[in-house]
DNA sequence: GTCTATATCGGGATAGAC
DNA sequence: GTCTATCCCGATATAGAC
C-alpha cells in the first residue's frame, strides 16, 4: 500500500463516482469530472485511459461505500430488530441508490465489466438477507414456511423499487411507504402459535 | 381524429417509444430515432421540433400502454386472485419497465414535464392496487390493520425493485422470486380468524 | 505526473429548396 | 410534409512538451 495522500487519482474516484451516482455513467462527461475534480486533463487520462477505466474505479469504491451500511443486517441481536433497524435507517430517496442506479444506465447494463460489481455487491447484500431471515424464521418470528431466499430478493426489491416511486413523484412518501409496508407485512407473518416465553437460545 | 395511416408522426413516436425503453431518453439520439424508423431529417423536425418533444409524445405512448395492463387489478372476480395472476403475469424482467425506467434518466429525472407522465401513471396504478388491497381485507383475505395505501407502494416497489435485481444479475430469477416471495407474504397475511363460510357479499 | 494543443465524431439542430 | 445541405458544440480522446 502506498499510503495515504489525496492524490488526483483518488480525487478522480471520488468526484466520478459522485456524478454516477446524480447524473449516471452515460450521462457524465470526462469534462464535467475534470471540472468538478479540478484535475487536468493530462493527469486524467494519465491514470484513466479511458471514461470507462475510471467508471470501473468508481464504482467498485461506491460499491464499497454501500457493503458496510448492509452489514447492519449481519447482526448481533433480535433478527427482526435488525430487520428493522435496516429498513428504517434514515435515506435520501431522491438520490437513490448509488449501485442499483446503474442497471438503469444502457452503457452500463450493456458492459459485463460495469455490471460486474454491480452484480456482486447485490449478491452479498442478498446473502445477508437470507441469513438474517433464516435466523429469524429459527427465532420463530416469522412462519417456517416463507423461503427466505425468495423473501430477501422480495426485500431487496422494495427498497429499490421504492426508490424509483420516490423520484417519479418527487416525494419521499411513496418510499417511505414501501418500506413500512413491507415491515407490516413481515409483523403479519409471525408464525400463528408463536413461541411466547421468548427463551431465545440466538 | 384524422383517422389512421401509419404516418410518419405516429412511426416516429412508436420508434422513440421503442428507443427510450431499451436505452433511455439520454442516450437515445435523434439520429438513431431516424435511422430505424427510415423517416428523413427534414420529415422528423417538421412533426417535432426538438428531440424533447418527440419524447413527450413517446412517454404518452408508453405510459398509455402500460396502463391497460394494470387494469386487469380492477377486477372483477376474487381480490386475491386478482393480485395473484397480476403479479404472476409473465414479463420479461430484463426489459425493464418502460415507464419506470424512466425515472433513472437523468434527464428526465430533471425534467418536470418530461417525469410527470411517469408520476401520473404509477399514481393511477397506485389507485387500483389500493382499491383492490381494500376489497381484500373487506373480504377477510387481508388482516384489516394492514394499510391499503402503503401496501401499495410496497407492491408496486417490488415489482420496480425486481427489474433492477434482474438486471443486474442477468437473470430473470430474482424477478420472478421478488413477486413470489411478496405473494407468500400476502398470503401469510390472512386473518388469524378468516371467515370460513365465504359468503362472498363483494 | 501534469500541461496545453489538436483531432475526430456524433448530437442536436437550422436553412431553404421541392 | 419531405429532402439535402450545413452548422456549431461538446464528448472523448491523442500528441508531445515540461
């Protein structure tokens, strides 16, 4: 590791994963990166060959900028009050999501390369889905017969599709909504005859 | 109304329409709009004076075919199988959706008119999910302290929300498992007590 | 590593004849 | 209404000096 240092390089990172996340991959211009960034075009393209070089870099950062908030849901404590916390945690619904925004984007979709972390980041946040469902289906706060891998791509859902209600709208509401609906649904599913003296052996 | 022939105007929308579904608003270039529809320069900036016109009128296109399809939650029959088979209708989950797709164009996103055909459309299927959510806890096969109205974000955010997990998988599976797993929940959400006789008085 | 200059191409039109 | 010609600009680099 070569340390710390704001150099450009990491400059560039940072400012082009910022318009990806407002503006999109087609949508954003080298000029306006440069711009933002305050690097010269020189230095750009010193490190970045191309638009799409530094694309990669910036979304395997914001990729890794998103990882850590799932990992609430890794635990420790009450499955359904990490669920909870997760679903609940304050977000800017207008901004939307830095990495689902991208599978909206043509040249983005279209590039393996740039879907590629895209793909991988969901499958790890789906992963944590599964794990805390399944601990919560042994708590017995949730009926044994909902798959918990259906259901964490039912959850991962919500949240992303709540964000595209909330930007067709520009309200947060409809978000919001989704998101306490889906809790609602999850309260709903507890198990008819639930195990009441709460001996959590988790 | 001036009757039907195929005309350049009515190819054009249908063209852009087209276009805006697989690659966006942004990224889709009047050039490209020409180029497959086989109408000329001079023909497309007669009907359309600028590209942002030829997309408005092909998000009214769009919205406009999309809403029908929704319609089938208005009924009639049983509310949950209604549910059931709009959920379960088959769709390709790597297409996306077209208007919703649209939400992620920056420059619609920015565009006032350009996003409120989109925002008139998800709040008109926000009305049926709602009323045919109502006529399912009328009918007691939905505890009645579930909340049509945000039910119905909820719903409709998995349904937006499993475009984008399709697309970034590259698969249609976790589509079809996010409308599964929302169906499971509705299910497990009948009433502790549910009305055996099913005296349907709906 | 960074700078400035230069190059090519397509996007998004406008002009004016037919 | 449709055609061809033309225009300007920004996107995306490449070249080569410092």
């Amino acid at each position: 590791m070569y340390t710390r240092v704001m150099d450009s390089r990491q400059l560039l990172v940072e400012t082009m994963g910022e318009l990806m996340w407002e503006r999109g991959y087609a949508d954003t211009s080298p000029r306006e990166v440069r711009q933002r960034s305050g690097v010269g075009q020189g230095s750009m393209y010193h490190h970045f060959p191309t638009k799409r070089d530094l694309a990669l870099a910036a979304l395997e950062r914001n990729v890794a900028d998103l990882l850590p908030g799932a990992s609430e849901l890794d635990g420790p404590g009450d499955p359904m009050a990490r669920i909870e916390a997760y679903l609940m945690r304050p977000r800017d619904a207008l901004k939307g999501c830095k990495v689902g925004r991208m599978t909206q984007d043509p040249q983005v979709r279209e590039d393996p390369v740039l879907l590629a972390p895209v793909a991988r980041a969901f499958a790890q946040v789906h992963l944590s889905w599964v794990n805390v469902l399944r601990e919560a289906i042994a708590a017995r706060e949730l009926r044994d017969d909902l798959d918990p891998e259906r259901l964490a791509h039912t959850l991962m859902a919500v949240l992303q599709g709540g964000y595209v209600l909330a930007i067709a709208q520009q309200d947060q509401g409809p978000f919001d909504d989704a998101l306490a609906g889906a809790l609602d649904l999850l309260r709903a599913a507890k198990p008819s005859v639930p195990n009441h003296k709460t001996n959590r052996s988790n």
